[in-house]
C-alpha cells in the first residue's frame, strides 16, 4: 500500500507532465471525490484521456519516468512510479472518453497544481456503473457519497444509472441512510 505521501507525488508528476507536454486530461475516480471533500485514497490514482490520445499518454508519461504497462483490459493503461500506480483510462465502463467528456472538468487546485477535475456527480455515475455481482463493496462508496452529497445532483445520479440494480440498491441505502436527501 503506498502512502498518500507517494500517492500525491505520482499525482503532482503525472499532472504536471500532461499539463506540460498533453495529452488533455483529467483528474477521475476517488482522488476526483478527494478534491471535493470524499476521503483521501489509499490505493491509486486515475485520470481520464480521450481514446484518441490514450497513446500519448503513454508516451507523456514515459518520458516522465513513468513505466509504462498494457494490461489485458482494453480501457486503460497503468503508469507506475515506483509502488504507486497510476491508472489512465480512456474508457468509462465502456464508454470511449471524449474532448466533450474532458469538457466537462472543472478546474481546481490540487496540491498546488490547477487541473482539470472530473464532477463529482460524472465520478458517482462511474463509480455506481462498475457495481456488479462479482464487485458490490459500498464501505468505500458510503463515506465518499456522504462527505461530498452536497455536490451530487442526485435525480441525475439516479437517472444515468437506473438500469444497474447494485447502483439501485446503493442509492436506497443512500435515502435511508440520509445521505441523499
């Protein structure tokens, strides 16, 4: 397990390096959650690109000192720095990630570098897609949705992942638990 220490360094470099050299990008998954107040992750980091600039990326981050791998999985590629891995997808559950994806990042400071940042609300909507029966683990989805619920637009939530019963069910949890109201 890296440190956040290492954690937030990847961060910083890899960011640093795309916003330097490209491709666009964006930051996504739980460090997306982070920046808007959801607990700091403990296990990776993800960006998103556009399908079409999925290879220089690659390229950006190799130059960066990144090592570069090609999983089996056809929607990412991992950029290691040490221990620490850095996922960039190019795919959202399916999905090809577009210029009009990336456009709908919203710019922040993250530890100390401006960057676009996935909504939270697009970050949920993935996160709650994923679910299925091999992987239906709420105990890292509960805490986030809470910590950053006021900046869910929750009807939408609802609306884009209504056909996956296990987003269904997190989102009766939510209601019952309050957290969606």
């Amino acid at each position: 397990m890296s440190t956040h220490e290492e954690l937030r360094a990847a961060l910083r470099t890899a960011a640093s390096a795309l916003k330097e050299y490209g491709p666009p990008f964006a930051l996504a998954g739980s460090y997306a959650l982070w920046v808007h107040g959801g607990p700091e992750p403990i296990h990776d980091v993800d960006f998103v690109v556009a399908e079409a600039d999925t290879e220089t990326a690659a390229s950006t981050l190799g130059e960066a000192g990144f090592r570069i791998e090609r999983p089996p999985e056809d929607w990412l590629f991992k950029a290691h720095s040490g221990e620490v891995l850095v996922d960039v997808l190019h795919r959202l559950n399916g999905v090809p990630v577009t210029p009009a994806t990336l456009g709908d990042a919203e710019e922040h400071d993250v530890i100390a570098i401006r960057m676009p940042v996935l909504p939270v609300t697009c970050v949920l909507t993935q996160k709650l897609r994923a679910l299925n029966e091999h992987h239906c683990d709420f105990s890292s989805l509960l805490p986030a949705a809470r910590a950053v619920r006021e900046r869910v637009d929750w009807e939408a939530l609802r609306a884009d992942t209504a056909d996956n019963d296990f987003a269904v069910a997190f989102l009766t949890l939510a209601d019952r638990l309050d957290i969606s109201a």
